[in-house]
C-alpha cells in the first residue's frame, strides 16, 4: 500500500547531457508538485516532533525558557498515580470499546450482507451514528442522556417497575462504560468497510462449497472470515490507535476534569490538563513520547502476529 | 402443506424476522439523535424526570431555538456559525487543493525519493497528535498566531495523507496516454495536472471535501487550544461552553444549537451518500 511503482530515476550513469537534463527537469516538478506536503511535514511534523523529544527531557513552564532535566520527567511518571490511573483508563476504553465496536460491525454487516428490498436504508440509518458521533452536539447529549434523572433511568424505570435514580456518569463504576458505549454505538463506519469486504468475496467460492457440501457454518469460518481479516487487521490497528487516543468526548462528558474519581481521566486528556491547566510542558511532552512508545509497541505486535492469521488472496494484490 | 408452501413460508417468516429485528435496532440506534432533536421544542421539566425518554414534545416550543441562539447577550450564534463556516470553508479549500497537487507529484512524476517521501507521508499517521500538540501551541504562540483561525488553517495546506493516498489511487486509474498526448500537445506538467487529472479526479475530490468538512466542522481540540475569545468560538467550542457542568445550564436550548449544529452534517450526508461510502471503503477512514 505504501510503495509506488519501482523505479529508479537515480541511475542516470552514462547519460546524455539532455538525458540528464530532463531527469533533473522531472526531479524538480515532482517536488514542486510534493512541495506543499514536504513543507508542512517539516514545519508541522518533523520539527514538532523533534522539539517535543526535546521537550521531554526539560522542565518547561512556556513563560521562561526550558531547563533540561534529564529523565526527571520519565521518574516523576514512575510516581504519578494519575499517570497510571489514566493509562490504566485509556486501556479499558481502547480494548473494550474497539473489539465491541468491530464484532458489532461484524455481526451487522454479515446480516445485511443479502440483497432485499430496503436494504440500503438500512445501511445508511446504521451509519447515522458514526456520522453525527464526533460532534459536540452528541457528546453533550450522551451525558444528558445518562444523567440521574435522563432518559435512560426514565426508561429502566417504565420498563422494570423501578425507581433508579443512578447518575450513570456520576458513578465512577459506570462513568468510563457511557464513553465505552458512545464509541460502540458508531460501528456504522466500519460495517460500511465490512459490508465492502464482504462483496468482494468471489462468488465461486462459495458454489465450490455447495458441491461439497459444506454447510454455513463452514463456509463462514473457511470463506467468509478468512476473505474480511485483512479488512479486520487495518481496522485494528487504526482504531485502537485512536482509541489510545482519545479526548474529546471524554472531555466534553465529563466536562474537562475526568471526574467522578477520575474514572473517564482518559490519557489524552491528563496529557492535555498538565500542558494547559499546569503549564508543564516538559511533562506532558514526555507523557506524549510515553504514548508513541505505547502506539508504537502496540502496532508492532500487531504486525508481527498477522501473519499468522492474516489471509491475503495474493501477495501482489492491492 | 406441501413441500414447496412450507419452503415458502419458512423464507417468508425469516424476512420477517429480519426486517423486525432490523427496524427495532435501526430505531435504538436512531433514538438518542431523535431524542436530542425532539429535547429541542421541550420545555426543561419534560426533559428532566419520569417521561424524559419521551420523543414527542408536550408542544413545540420554538423559544427554545431563539433563546439558544442569543447565547449569553453579547455574542450569538450567528457569529460562532460564522466562524464554522470560515474555519472549515477554508481549511477543507486547502487541505484538498493541496491534497490534488501533492497526489499528482506522487502518482504521475517519476522523481528521485519519491517511494521515501511516501512512506514517510504513511508514518506520520502512526504518530500521535498528542506528540506535535505542545510544540505546535508554542510555535503558533510565538508566533501571535493564538486567537485567529491561522493555526488550525494554514496545516491543512500540507495536504492530508489520508486524502493523498485517495487520490493517489484515484490517479493511478487513469490511462497515461492521456498525459502523454497532452504533452504533445504542448502541455507542460501543470497543465496536464489542472486541464486533464483535475476535472478527472473529481470523485475523490469531493469525497475528500466531505470528510474535511466532517472533521473540520466537528473539531474540537484544535478551536479549545487555539480560540479563547468568545468571538472567535466555533459552534462546537460555544456548545461545549454552554453546557459546562459549572453554571447552571439552559439544556432545551442546548439542544435546540446542538441540533441545528448538525443540520449542514446530516444535509451533506443525504446529499453525498454514495462518495462517502466510497471513501470510507477505499482508505478505511471513518
């Protein structure tokens, strides 16, 4: 996926001069062409990055100017309970609410995976969430919604006979599983991707199976699930990334502070709290470099173990 | 019965089942969107309490929009619906003008270090925005650029990888002996790009605008670090505002905002369907 065509416009030894000429013709367009992207990679990626990695072996409060500190950073994360409490946090809500999200997924794109009347409206109503899901207006709701006195105690109640009156965000026992299911809630998007998988499954497969007799069953676990681990694998990866991650919506429903008993403390948002309410820059920066070492291992093993799991119909394939 | 009814009423029962569950799920997944739009003609004590989950509000109370729009007296709705539309206007024009080019140079000129500059493009979608979050505030402080529309504007002239690799892919489809013709013709790479790959790429041009708009529109983080004035704030920054958890909240015109919020969300959805499943399906963005 990350390679073009292989070609080497380098190896111009025993070349004309208007041979060369147009090579380096054809060298400058492509990076006028690429000069936007290449500009804001080094402006707004590699220096970033590098000043960060800087930045976290510093004390830093922006208003003077940073005094390295050695490791002082790292040690201090070693005694940081919050820092271990919103790691422990953002583990929960990535390896819940990603497999949940995708098994949903899953599950939804394998029942709409036939053709009946009606079955794009279906699809499009089950992707609404994951369209509307990011916005503020939801996460606002969201709280509402599981709030004491909110529509979800109000239904529990008419339906069971009950009288709860649990602030579902209010309990730090409950607070994080709202978050959880907020993120559940959008698996549209990647039953959308699924459903793609599931089409280009070739039908013959599936005719050679009938011959043999195979029955559903088998034709799910030796077809069907072998042909969507690719598509599995990619979403993985990039939403657990996301998931280890994310701040707005922990933020929003628990209005900034992570609270009850810093139960929805997610990592992103005590990074942010230490950058923008403390002013400790050289901290938080080696929390963020903590979080790449995180995304970094995590993707790693990913990578590592899917080839035993990972099908791919051929190697040359893209 | 015979065989062939039974079979029949065996299929038929099963699409009944189907389109059952189907509809009760579609409706549970619908029913907090419906309930947040329906909170907005309620009045505070029907949202509050036994009959909250209710989705018919007792009457349609319109004040609830007019109040919400007011905001606090001094700044409006009007002025953080404005900034929206110019934070996203110009940063989705941008980020897939750029996008355009920077994907032209990587599909269709062979230069040296292209498949380098390429990978590295991949890479920085593993790094965490939390790791150029810090410096990229200092950069932009030091540069005065706090409190305009500057920072959150000016990156997304870089380009978006994910929109590069779409339209990559988008370009790769297209027959070089297009470009090659073009040449003989006279034209030089820039015109090949803007007469010829441009109007060709226009799928995936305006799948990117959809997604840019979405993120844009939604963005959160970038409007909180960057915007603390009141007359700067995006719609979803003024949302966020207006149900801080410290002051006592006005909820029916919280929704009355958050649902018009996500009126040009929902509008562009209907619209454009079809190119964002496309998107979504070729680059697995969300």
């Amino acid at each position: 996926m990350t390679s073009l065509t292989k070609d080497s416009p380098g190896k111009d030894l025993g070349k004309s001069l208007s041979e060369r000429k147009a090579l380096f013709r054809e060298n400058l367009a492509g990076y006028a062409f690429i000069a936007p992207w290449l500009i804001g990679f080094f402006a707004f990626s590699i220096i970033p990055i590098l000043t960060s990695l800087y930045y976290s072996f510093t004390s830093y409060d922006i208003l003077g100017s940073p005094v390295l500190n050695g490791v002082d950073n790292f040690k201090n994360m070693v005694q940081d309970k919050l820092f271990w409490k919103s790691l422990a946090v953002t583990f929960n809500y990535a390896f819940i609410s990603v497999p949940l999200r995708l098994l949903f997924a899953f599950f939804v794109a394998l029942m709409f995976n036939r053709d009946v009347k009606g079955i794009r409206l279906y699809q499009m109503v089950y992707y609404i969430p994951s369209i509307v899901g990011g916005s503020i207006a939801v996460a606002v709701m969201w709280r509402r919604l599981f709030m004491a006195d909110g529509a979800v105690n109000s239904v529990i109640n008419l339906l069971f006979g009950l009288d709860v009156s649990t602030s579902w965000i209010g309990k730090p026992e409950t607070a994080l599983w709202t978050l959880i299911l907020l993120a559940t809630w959008q698996f549209g998007s990647s039953m959308l991707i699924f459903l793609a998988g599931l089409k280009q499954i070739p039908h013959f497969y599936y005719e050679a199976a009938d011959i043999d007799g195979a029955n559903r069953f088998r034709k799910f676990v030796s077809i069907t699930f072998p042909h969507l681990t690719p598509v599995i694998f990619f979403n993985l990866i990039m939403q657990i990334i996301a998931g280890f991650t994310v701040f707005t919506q922990a933020f929003v429903v628990s209005g900034g502070s992570g609270d009850p008993l810093n139960s929805t403390l997610v990592y992103a948002l005590y990074l942010y709290q230490r950058a923008f309410k403390y002013y400790e820059m050289g901290y938080s920066s080696a929390m963020a470099w903590v979080l790449v070492l995180i995304v970094g291992l995590f993707t790693a093993i990913v990578f590592k173990s899917s080839s035993s799991w990972v099908y791919y119909e051929s190697k040359e394939g893209n | 019965m015979d065989s062939k009814t039974k079979k029949l009423l065996k299929r038929n029962l099963s699409s009944l089942g189907f389109h059952t569950a189907a509809v009760i799920i579609g409706f549970l997944m619908l029913y907090p969107v419906l309930w947040m739009i329906s909170n907005s003609f309620k009045t505070t004590q029907e949202i509050f309490g036994q009959n909250s989950f209710s989705l018919i509000p007792g009457e349609l109370l319109t004040e609830n929009y007019t109040r919400g729009w007011r905001y606090n007296g001094t700044t409006t709705f009007t002025t953080f619906f404005k900034n929206s539309f110019i934070y996203t206007g110009f940063a989705t024009l941008g980020a897939v003008l750029s996008s355009s080019l920077i994907a032209f140079g990587f599909a269709r000129i062979r230069f040296a270090g292209r498949n380098f500059w390429y990978t590295c493009m991949f890479l920085t979608l593993m790094i965490p925005f939390q790791v150029v979050m810090v410096p990229q505030f200092i950069i932009f402080y030091k540069l005065g650029w706090v409190n305009t529309f500057l920072p959150l504007i000016v990156p997304m002239f870089g380009g978006v990888p994910f929109f590069i690799f779409l339209m990559v892919q988008f370009i790769r489809q297209i027959p070089v002996d297009l470009d090659n013709s073009a040449k003989i013709d006279g034209c030089n790479k820039f015109m090949i790009y803007s007469r010829i790959i441009f109007p060709l790429i226009k799928p995936a041009l305006i799948t990117a605008t959809i997604f840019s708009f979405y993120w844009r529109w939604d963005d959160f983080i970038g409007p909180l670090l960057f915007l603390n004035k009141p007359k700067l704030f995006t719609v979803s920054l003024a949302l966020r505002m207006f149900a801080d958890p410290q002051t006592s909240t006005d909820w029916p015109a919280i929704f009355a905002m958050g649902t018009l919020s996500l009126i040009p969300v929902i509008v562009i959805f209907l619209i454009f369907q079809k190119y964002i499943v496309q998107g979504l399906v070729t680059t697995g963005l969300k």
